[in-house]
C-alpha cells in the first residue's frame, strides 16, 4: 500500500505517505495527529480518508500498517538516523511493533 500512495505523492507533489505515517505513529487518531504536525484536525482527516481511498482500503489492518511503516522508514531512512521512533500507546495494542522500536 505504501508504493501506491508514494507514486501518488510523486506524480502530485504530495505529502499524503507523510501525513498517514504521522497518523500511525500517534495511534490512528486524528487529533493526536493534527497536534503533532501542526494542521487542523479537519486537513489531516481529509488528507487520510484521500490516503485510504488511494490505496483502496489495502492498508486496513495491522500487518498491512506495519508494512506500510517498514516501507516508509525504509524509503526515509536518512531521516530516521539518530532520531527516535516513538509510537503512542502502540505497545499496548501492537507489542511486536514496541518491540521493533525499542
């Protein structure tokens, strides 16, 4: 799923692959998200429902969001040098993702 979307980014001059990888890290949740990225809540609500469409509901379950994030830190990973990854709250619901990540 993150292939599609990073092609779309391109050919649109995008930052969707950006905004649905904030939207994992803090939880799937909206607000979260918003704060942390500095946009209103209603931009990046519709910036995800565009980044879910495009994908076409391919990244709906944990698998597929792990892959997407594996995907993402791999296309970034100069950006990820020294930089912590922290997922809100993801060890509860993902313990192998905390587990990554740590």
């Amino acid at each position: 799923c993150y292939e599609v979307l990073r092609q779309y980014d391109e050919t649109h001059n995008g930052d969707l692959c950006y905004i649905f990888m904030q939207f994992l890290k803090n939880g799937r949740n909206i607000n979260q998200t918003a704060t942390a990225i500095f946009q209103h809540r209603n931009t990046v609500l519709n910036k995800v429902k565009k980044a879910v469409s495009i994908m076409q509901n391919e990244c709906e379950d944990y698998q597929a969001h792990i892959a997407f994030i594996l995907s993402y830190i791999n296309d970034h990973e100069n950006d990820f040098k020294n930089a912590p990854v922290v997922f809100n709250d993801w060890d509860k619901e993902i313990p192998a993702v905390a587990y990554i990540f740590k």
